[in-house]
C-alpha cells in the first residue's frame, strides 16, 4: 500500500505536442501540460512510483521520446534526478 511518504512529484518533459485527450487518458487527475519549443511538459502533482512507470509505458507505447523526467517531494519537483538522451 502507498504511503504518504512514497507520494512525489514529477515533471516529464516529451518531444512533441501531447494533445489534452491523450494526457487526460494516460496521466493521473492534476496532471498539468505545457507546451514549448517542440516538446510537452507534463507536470504530475503526488503521485507514487507505479503510476508514474503507467504513464511512461503509456507514451512509449504511443511512440513519444521521453527527454527528461524530474523528480521532487511534495509540491514542485526538485531537483533533476536522471536525464535521459
């Protein structure tokens, strides 16, 4: 069972535009998406580990290249803690 203390932030940055159908399908509810220079920024408020690795699965599956993922406690993420190619 998930605890409070297993609950993060993150912030995943994708190449490419998501459009708002997509990530209300495949991202948790609170899930905020920006756009900018070619690539979509999905920002996930507390959520745990399982759904974050749901949601990765779901944008490989759907072809988008994963550029960043940002992990952080709480409200924002922090710090950057993997980038990825």
């Amino acid at each position: 069972m998930c605890q409070i203390a297993d609950l993060r932030s993150y912030r995943l940055i994708v190449a490419g535009a998501l459009d708002a159908e997509t990530v209300a399908e495949i991202c948790p509810p609170d899930t905020r998406m920006t756009d900018a220079d070619g690539a979509t920024t999905l920002s996930i408020p507390r959520t745990d580990q399982a759904a974050l690795i749901g949601v990765l699965r779901q944008l490989h599956n759907l072809g988008y290249t994963l550029l960043r993922v940002e992990a952080g406690v709480g409200g924002e993420p922090r710090q950057p803690r993997g980038i990825l190619p």
